[in-house]
C-alpha cells in the first residue's frame, strides 16, 4: 500500500513539474535575447495609410523651407561662407559620402557577416542595404520627373540672383543639372542613420539615446556640404531628409516584426563553406 502511494506521489510531482516548466520560461526575465519577428503575422502591406500622412508632412516642410531657398543659397555662396580653397576642398571630400559608398559598405557588412556566420552583422547590413536601395528607387522615381534645376545653374552671377522655383519636367531623366528634389546625398545619410538607430533599438534600446543624436548629427553632414558647393536648395535636403528617415526606420521596423520576406530567408540563410578545391555556396531556407 506504501508503496502504490509513493509512486502516486512521484508521478503527481512529475506531472507538476512538467506543467509548470513553460509558465517558468515564460516569466523568466533575466535572460535577454534578440526579438525574433512575430510569426503569426501573415499581413505582408509594407506602405500603409498612416505613411500618407508622412510624405505629407516632409513634403509640407520642404515647401515651408522653400521660401527660404534663394535666400540660404545667395548666403552660401558668400565669400565669407566660402572662405578658403582649403575648405571647399574639405566640402568636397566630404560631399563623396553619397549613396554609391554607402550601399557598397551595407553590402560588404551583409557579406562579412555571411562569412563569419555573425547572424546580427548580416542582419543589419542586409537591413541597411535594403533601405539604401529602396531609398534610391524612390528618390530617382521623384527626382527625374520632376526636374527641378540645381542653384548652381540657375543663378545669374551678374546680378547675384537665384530662382529656385526653375522646373523643367521629365529633364532628370537626361539632365543631371535638373535633378536637385529631393537630395540624394541627404536621403541615403538619413536612411543610413534611421536603419542603424532602428538595429540599435531592437537589440539594445537603452543604447538609443547615445546612437541616434551621433548618427543623425553625422546624417545631417552630407546636405550641408551640398548646400555649399551649390548643389542643392535647403528644401531639397529637407525633403531628402524626411524621405530618408522614413524609409530607414520603415524597413527596420518591418523587418523585426513580420515574418521574414523569402528573400530575406535565403540571403540570410546563405553561407560559404570550405570545399575540396574551392569553397561551397548554401542556402538554408529555414531560420
């Protein structure tokens, strides 16, 4: 009889111990992982309506600024602005950090933590690539058609006048000169900067307050040296902002709560492998 209750008892705390372990899990705070996205979400919409709102609001301020365009321009391109020939060149030094570098270095990031099988590095610079790219996609699909012409052609050096409102439509297709709105130099910096705050966010909040102000302190660089070497109006590297900003954070964000994209699978999922002679491409479509 003690022995038939004692092996009751065993399996009754058995029992209890195995219903209790995932409740344990689930409140166990002390251990810190990287948010995985939502598996249960099946919504793939990346633009939703709230984003009308946005382009409203950065179109909105870049009209605002625009009032001023002619104004920061002819102030800009004042010998005590300019200065030196020293400082121009240090301008233009700086002004090389454009979209070409900065998606060559996400890629190179992605490629590197492919590599060295460093999940985060491959994410983030997969992430910022992605951003970079469609960053470009949407300011050219902006830019060309509209057509808006660079200070530095529509200025009369004789009577030391701007008129920042030239258009000529459809000629950023063929014409360089004619495609100043939005800044491209000022949209891939924002969008760098918003998708590597965003990365900072997910992984390491606490951190944020310490990232964003450096990076997008450093975003804002790109824009001014445009404005200097008179290349852009005020409103252009506003309106380049904004769409920047927007589109770096929106991937990011996307990305970390959705189920990751069948392309997202596969180049995360991609790893090189020594082989006999040379080495192994693998692609793992499960993660």
């Amino acid at each position: 009889m003690k022995r038939g209750r004692t092996r009751a008892a065993c399996i009754a705390a058995t029992a209890l111990l195995v219903s209790s372990a995932p409740l344990t899990a689930q409140t166990d705070t002390t251990k810190v992982e990287t948010p995985k996205p939502d598996a249960t979400k099946t919504d793939k919409t990346f633009f939703t309506r709230e984003d009308l709102l946005i382009t409203g609001v950065g179109f909105a301020a870049s009209v605002g600024v625009s009032a001023f365009d002619e104004r920061i321009a002819r102030w800009s391109q004042s010998s005590g602005v300019q200065g030196s020939s020293s400082r121009r060149s240090t301008f233009e030094w700086v002004t090389h950090v454009n979209e070409q570098p900065l998606t060559i270095l996400a890629l190179g990031t992605y490629a590197v933590g492919r590599l060295t099988r460093h999940e985060t590095t491959a994410d983030v610079g997969l992430h910022t690539a992605e951003a970079l790219i469609l960053t470009i996609t949407m300011a050219e699909l902006i830019r060309a058609p509209l057509g808006r012409a660079r200070p530095r052609v529509a200025n009369d050096s004789l009577t030391d006048t701007f008129n920042a409102f030239i258009f000529k439509f459809g000629g950023g297709f063929t014409e360089f000169d004619h495609r100043a709105y939005p800044s491209m130099h000022s949209a891939v910096a924002f969008a760098t900067a918003a998708a590597l705050v965003g990365e900072v966010r997910v992984r390491n909040p606490g951190a944020v307050k310490v990232a964003a102000p450096l990076l997008y302190t450093a975003a804002l660089i790109p824009g001014i040296t445009r404005i200097y070497l008179n290349q852009h109006w005020a409103s252009d590297i506003v309106a380049g902002g904004v769409l920047g900003f927007w589109l770096g954070d929106k991937v990011v964000r996307y990305a970390h709560s959705h189920r990751p994209s069948k392309l997202d699978n596969m180049l995360l999922g991609l790893s090189v492998l020594p082989g006999r002679g040379g080495v192994v491409v693998a692609v793992s479509l499960v993660r």
